[in-house]
C-alpha cells in the first residue's frame, strides 16, 4: 500500500496488479478500498474487539450514493461510528486557519483526481466550486504529450518525476532541461529524449487552466464582506498539486488576491481530520452527512 504500491508501478510480473481504488476522488473498486481500510485500522492496531470511530476526508463533489460506499466500505472494515468532513475543511483546520471566527477564510486543494476550493466562515462553506482534475490528470497530459510529440511511451512514475522535475504553471528563475527515458513507439527500442520546462508547460497548460478557473468561479461567489477578508488574508494552497512549481504564482497573478502555500500541504487534510476526531463531539457541525452505525 502507499509508496511501497507506488514503486511497483509498471515493474511487476502478470500474477501481481497494482490497483488505484479511488479515482476522481470516487470508489472504483469497492472491495480492494475496504480492504485498504482494513488494512490501515490494523495498523493503527484495531482488531475485531475494540471497533473505533472513524473520520474520513471525501471531496465536496460527492454523490450521495458515493457517500454512502464510503461510509459501508469503512463500516466493513471495522469501523464503529464513521463520519466524513469535506476535505477543504479538514485542510483549513490542519492549517491553523481561524474558520470559527467570521472571517473569509479560503482554501483550494489541488488534490490526486480533484481540485476544491472553497471559502469559509463561522465554521462552514460559505461559497464552493469543485472539479475532478487534479495531479492524476496533469501526469496523464505529460504521458500524452511525449507520446505525440517524441514517439515515446512513459509509464506513469515517468510521468510524475518529470512534473516534479519540469513542472510548472508559470515561467520560474531555475529552469532547467532533462533527459527521459522510454520506449519508442515506431521501433519498441529503448530512447532518450531532452524536454524543456516550456514544453511541458505547455503540454499541462489545459488541466491547470481548469483549477485557476474553479479558483476564479469560487472567488465570483464570495460575498461582498469576505471577499474583503480574502484581499488582506489570500488563498491558502494545500494538497500535493498545489506543490507544482509556480501555481501560486499563477492563482495570485490570475486573481489578484495573494496566495500563500500551507506548512505542511500534503498533510493539511489529515493533520484536519486528526484535530476533528480528537474533539469529536466538540466538532460535530463541520461532519456532513448522518451518523452511520
């Protein structure tokens, strides 16, 4: 599971497949993610006798019926009581933001198959816009791109080194150029190629656009009061496609309000959710949906 899952991406024999359970921030495999839950409560050492209580970050845009797979794929596992919290406000309280109080406070989490933002006061959403475009789709457009461009086919670990290596959605000082390896379509031989920070980005430019536009979209349906807020406090950026060299740059030159990138992005959720489960009746407002027993 995790970045041991990761590495075998691509590398393993036909008797063993690496399995991806959510996409677009949804279940596609219903058994393989009560499993995965199963196996993170063990480690955490639940067993069959002492069932706990479960907080689960999910992404705005879900369904009802996504909801509800969750919440069953959780109680499966061995979950007592499971509740969920959006994931935008899981990450303004693992950033130390002051959502209680009645200031405009806004966050946009560029996640692996979503990106949300969302703008929140006196403990809830006040305005939010979600779309299902994230990290996942930025790899799938560099993997595109160099198959179009070079004739070569890159696996998807491929992919992400050269978004961390060359990514960017906008021009920064250290650029730099790198060699990618891969499989030439036309001979199935071994090839190395030279990419350029322009090129790729380029190539990532339409999955980007979309996040500043659901940025852009949010911050239309702000309230005139803390749309005031936003210009003194800005855009708080977590999640790891908020990492991508120069996106904060980008949402700041883009909407004029300044940006700043969280502490801890890609634990911000988590970090949330843990503060929400250890005051758990205290923070039973920010939970979405029923109790499920």
């Amino acid at each position: 599971m995790g970045h041991e899952a990761w590495e075998m991406i691509g590398r393993t024999p036909s008797y063993i497949v690496a399995m991806r359970p959510l996409r677009k921030g949804a279940i596609t495999d219903f058994d393989v993610t009560q499993r995965m839950i199963r196996l993170l409560l063990r480690r955490v050492g639940v067993s069959k006798f002492n069932r706990p209580r479960v907080v689960i970050c999910v992404p705005s845009a879900i369904t009802a019926v996504e909801r509800r797979a969750v919440t069953e794929a959780a109680r499966r596992a061995g979950a007592a009581d499971v509740r969920l919290i959006e994931q935008p406000v899981a990450a303004a309280i693992g950033a130390e933001l002051p959502i209680s109080e009645p200031i405009g406070n806004m966050v946009v989490d560029i996640g692996g198959g979503t990106s949300e933002s969302a703008i929140i006061s006196l403990g809830g959403v006040v305005a939010l816009e979600a779309v299902r475009v994230g990290s996942f789709d930025i790899d799938a457009a560099i993997q595109a791109h160099v198959r179009r461009e070079w004739g070569i086919a890159v696996g998807e670990r491929t992919a992400e080194e050269i978004k961390l290596v060359l990514g960017s959605a906008a021009p920064t000082d250290d650029e730099v150029c790198a060699e990618v390896r891969g499989r030439e379509l036309m001979s199935g031989l071994p090839k190395t190629v030279v990419l350029t920070p322009e090129e790729i980005r380029e190539a990532i430019a339409e999955p980007v656009a979309a996040v500043v536009d659901s940025v852009l979209s949010c911050l239309g349906q702000a309230p005139p009061e803390l749309a005031q807020d936003l210009i003194v406090e800005g855009i708080h950026l977590v999640g790891g496609g908020g990492m991508l060299r120069g996106m904060d740059k980008r949402l700041a030159m883009e909407t004029a309000v300044p940006v700043h990138l969280v502490d801890s992005p890609l634990e911000a959720v988590v970090l949330g959710a843990g503060v929400c489960i250890e005051s758990y009746e205290a923070g039973q407002q920010m939970f979405m949906g029923e109790w499920s027993k």
